[in-house]
C-alpha cells in the first residue's frame, strides 16, 4: 500500500514541479503568516488581547483558504482537494512521455500486485 502511494505522490510532486505556481503562492502566503505571527508575539498582556485575536483570526483566515491547502497539497505531492492548480498537473501529464507513463502505471501495478488481500477476523465460537 505504501508503495502505491509513493508512486502516486512521485508522479504529483513532477507534475507539480513542472508549474511553480502553487510553490510560490504558498511562500506567499507563508510569508504573511509569518508576519501576522510576529506582530502577535509582539502584543504581550491582557490589553492587547483584542488585537491578538484580530490576528489570530487573519491567520486562520489564510490557513483554511482553499487555494492555500491545494498549494500546500501540490507541494506535498498530493492531488489537490479544491480545484485549483489542476492545470499544472494536467499541463505535466500532457508533456509527460509515452515511456514515462508506461514506467508510472507498471510501478502502480506492482505495487497493487504485491498488496496482500485483507483477511477477515475469525469469530471466536460460542460455548
């Protein structure tokens, strides 16, 4: 199982590769993050607690955007969730050669041949 969803994340992380665009936006964003957090370390006490919440709440706003967890799905390897930055990955799958592709499925298939068959528990008898 392990092996089958390393070739699914190799073959994401080159497609992925091929567009920086989901890289860069993520650096982008981590950027303002990054910031954000500074600025809220930098508020220390109870009278600043308003102000540490406001930002707290810009972070989060960032962290569950949509185009931000695709970006850091692409980056990962992982297919994104939301829609965005297919077109980099269907961009790599068209300029991604007939041999590679062949290499890609035969490495999926053994990795499905050398996946054991779940076997069911046995139940214990009643007495």
């Amino acid at each position: 199982m392990a092996s089958l969803a390393n070739a699914v994340g190799n073959f994401v992380k080159k497609a992925a590769s091929l567009g920086e665009s989901a890289e860069s936006y993520k650096s982008k964003i981590d950027g303002q993050i990054q910031r954000l957090e500074t600025q809220v370390g930098e508020l220390p006490g109870k009278e600043h607690h308003k102000e540490r919440t406001a930002l707290g709440k810009k972070v989060s706003a960032l962290k569950g955007e949509d185009r931000y967890i695709d970006a850091c799905r692409v980056v990962k390897g992982l297919m994104p969730v939301h829609g965005n930055f297919t077109n980099e990955i269907q961009a790599a799958t068209t300029k991604m050669s007939a041999d590679e592709a062949a290499r890609i499925a035969q490495e999926t298939e053994e990795a499905l041949m050398q996946m054991e068959p779940v076997q069911k528990p046995e139940l214990p008898q009643g007495d």
